[in-house]
C-alpha cells in the first residue's frame, strides 16, 4: 500500500477502520485538556471504560451477601475462575482445560517451572534469550541455583551475531541441537521486550521436542499482541501477564497453559494448593494432594476476584473483536508506523535514527523499538512534553507501540510529526 506522511490521509484510514470505534471504549490519560497519544500498551494497557461496571458488581456481591457472594450474585465468586476458561483458551489457541488464570506472571513462572524444570546431572541446561527481562533473568537464575547447579554452566543465552540487534532464527534452532543431550529446558519469551522480536514458537518447540527438552515461552508481551496457538504448537507450558496488552489494570492477574498431555499426570511435581486440589473432595478437607486436571491442578487459592474483575472486562472485548481482527490491524497500523520512521531516516541521515525490531510483520508484534544515537533520551523528553506517552528502555531505546484496540492511525501520523520536530530540534 502506498502511504502519505500527511494528517488527511491518517485521517482517512481511520475512517475505513472497521474496529475504530473501539478507541472509544477506553479511558485515555489528558494532556493540556486532550488525550495523549499513548503507545505504552506493551508496559500498561488503558483502562476499559467497561471496568467499573464489572468491578461494580463484585463491590454490590460483597455489599449484599458477604461470604454467601461465594454461591449467591451474578457471578458466585467459588467458581468465579471459571469464568475466564474459554475465552483465555481463545486468546492463546488452547483447550479450555489447558487454562486458567490466577495469581501473576513470575510467580506462576516459578510454579511452572518447579514441574516442567527437572534437571539431571547429564540434561541440566536452560536456553533462554540473553538480556531477556530481569524477572525472567532471575526466576531462572534462582531455579537453577535452587537445583544446586551453576547457572554459568547450566544457563545458554542466546544473542545476536557481533553487529546484529535481534536473534537469527536458524542460530535459535542450531543453539538447540548443539546443546541438546544436555538441555532440560527451552524458555523463551514470545516477543522479546527490548527489541520487539516475535519468535517461531512452533518451530522452536520442535526443535526442542527433537532434542528431549521441555519447551516454555514467556507471553507477557504476546498474548493479545499476536496470534497464538498454544495447543496446535505444542508448547509444553506456558504464562502471560494481563496489564500490558490485555489492559485489566496494575499487578493484573496471570494466565498459564499446561498443554492437555500433562492434565492427568498426577505424578508430575507441583507445589500444591488446596485450590488445586479435585473440587469435588475438597471440602472433605482431607491429607493427600489430588490435583485437578489440567492447569487447573496448578491453582493454588482462590480467585483473587477483585484483581480479575477488569480482567474479565478486557477479555470480553477481547472475546467479540478476536485477535484474527485485531492481528490483521495491528500488521496495517505498525506497518505504517515503520514506513514512517523510514522516511525520517531518509529525511534526517545524520541522525542515526534506525529501528532494531525486525522488518518482517511475521517477526514482530505491534511495538517499534527506536534508538537515536546520543539524543535519544532528549527525543524522548520531547515527545513527553509534547503530549505521546512512550516508554525509554537503558540504554538507549524508545519503545513505542500502536495498538490496534485503541490506538489509531492519527496517533501514528502524530507521533512521526512530534518526533520530526524532536530530531529537528535536538541535531
């Protein structure tokens, strides 16, 4: 498609937007009396105007019935977990019984990890990104020393080639048949959050599969950024967040998947709740752990109601929109984000401006990740008092990303305007 660097003609792919209107379901931050432009989705989503409503009525269930809110209201809070079974299963391509929600991201990710990182003296490896977020950094770092080995020897990170700012899909795979025999675990992030890098889940976890390794991927920044299919891919585990993309508030809950292979095995290690222990014995309140199947079994009390109310909101626009939808935008609205920044490059060479997220729309999620040698941080103040929430990464990258629910293509159109004046004002 041929764009324009011009408002009218934002303007106009707004108008043929067919999910536009979403924009009006959320709550936008003001800026001198009028709505930023907030590209900070992939570090917390708006707020669904939806939300307190939902959080209302839990508040009214509370009010009214006190403890009895357990089996009485609109949405009896004993089996208020339940509620986000099948529409989590839509967000990431799984069966209903391969999810659940509960608690948040590192802690689910230790719980995971207990069962799915069984290290041995021979097969004792993790593959991970290098540089991936610290949680992640130090979830496995602690894991690793937890089973008593070195993470010096047991952790592979794996990092771009000497000049090169994302991984090479096939140095990904090679790293996983070199390091096979001893590989207990792959543990990657679905996009990586410094470069915006979205990884061949599917095939990294053949690769993985091929070599006897357990195979996990992080999903902070991919469930409702990309098109997943957990269960088709295989996977054996994963979790996610829910303030980033998802848009259900601060500290929102976690989801995990446990693919349908692993839902019977009892004898799989787990830390234990009562939570997750068979519904139908567990008022018996009897000795001996017998988890439930599937990722339920991994639950350890009850659902946090009030922190999954806004999940449940967003899960709901999630659910009538579909990430088909949402991915075919997202694809249109970055892609024109990128052209836009190319004609900067065009425009202001001496700048250094350049984009370290891949070019292919099938390698990345909706964010850009820009660096602009030296000024970078003086751009991103700019942009900053000039009305566009972004996000500044150390040491020298902006992330920005357009976000198909809520974001629009005047958005675009004005943050390459804000930063033009920013390079102009600062080279």
């Amino acid at each position: 498609m041929q764009h324009a660097t011009t408002l009218a003609y934002a303007r106009q792919r707004d108008a043929e937007d067919v999910l536009g209107h979403y924009r009006q379901q959320f709550h936008f931050p003001k800026h001198n009396d009028a709505p930023v432009r907030y590209f900070t989705g992939n570090s917390l989503g708006l707020m669904p105007r939806s939300v307190r409503t939902y959080l209302e009525t839990e508040l009214k269930s509370w009010e009214t019935y006190g403890v009895e809110g357990h089996f009485e209201g609109p949405h009896p809070w004993m089996h208020y977990h339940k509620l986000f079974n099948e529409k989590a299963a839509r967000l990431v391509g799984a069966l209903p019984l391969e999810v659940v929600v509960m608690n948040t991201l590192t802690t689910n990710l230790h719980l995971l990890m207990v069962s799915f990182y069984r290290p041995t003296q021979k097969r004792f490896k993790i593959i991970m990104e290098g540089g991936a977020f610290p949680s992640d950094q130090y979830a496995i770092e602690s894991q690793v020393r937890f089973h008593g080995f070195d993470p010096d020897a047991a952790i592979v990170e794996l990092v771009p080639r000497k000049g090169e700012t994302h991984l090479r899909h096939d140095d990904i795979l090679a790293t996983i048949k070199k390091e096979g025999a001893e590989t207990a675990l792959v543990l990657l992030g679905g996009v990586n959050y410094y470069t915006g890098q979205l990884f061949n889940m599917a095939d990294i976890t053949r690769a993985g599969h091929a070599v006897g390794a357990v195979v996990g991927f992080d999903l902070a920044h991919a469930a409702g950024n990309v098109a997943l299919q957990l269960h088709d891919w295989n996977v054996d585990f994963a979790c996610w967040c829910s303030y980033k993309y998802l848009n259900s508030g601060p500290g929102g809950p976690s989801g995990i998947f446990v693919h349908e292979r692993h839902a019977h095995n009892a004898e799989l290690p787990r830390f234990a709740g009562w939570w997750g222990h068979d519904e139908g014995e567990r008022f018996k309140m009897k000795k001996g752990f017998k988890p439930m199947p599937g990722a339920a079994g991994w639950q350890l009390s009850n659902a946090q109601v009030m922190a999954m109310a806004p999940h449940l909101a967003s899960l709901d626009i999630f659910d009538e929109v579909g990430m088909p939808a949402l991915r075919a935008k997202s694809e249109e609205l970055t892609g024109y984000l990128s052209w836009l920044l190319d004609e900067l490059q065009t425009e202001f060479p001496q700048s250094g401006l350049h984009v370290i997220t891949p070019k292919n729309p099938a390698e990345r999620g909706c964010q850009q990740s820009i660096v602009v040698p030296k000024i970078g941080r003086k751009v991103f103040e700019f942009l900053s008092t000039n009305g566009v929430i972004a996000d500044w990464r150390e040491p020298d990258v902006i992330r920005v990303a357009p976000v198909p629910l809520y974001n629009s293509f005047e958005d675009v159109q004005q943050l390459y305007e804000i930063l033009r004046a920013a390079i102009m004002q600062n080279s």
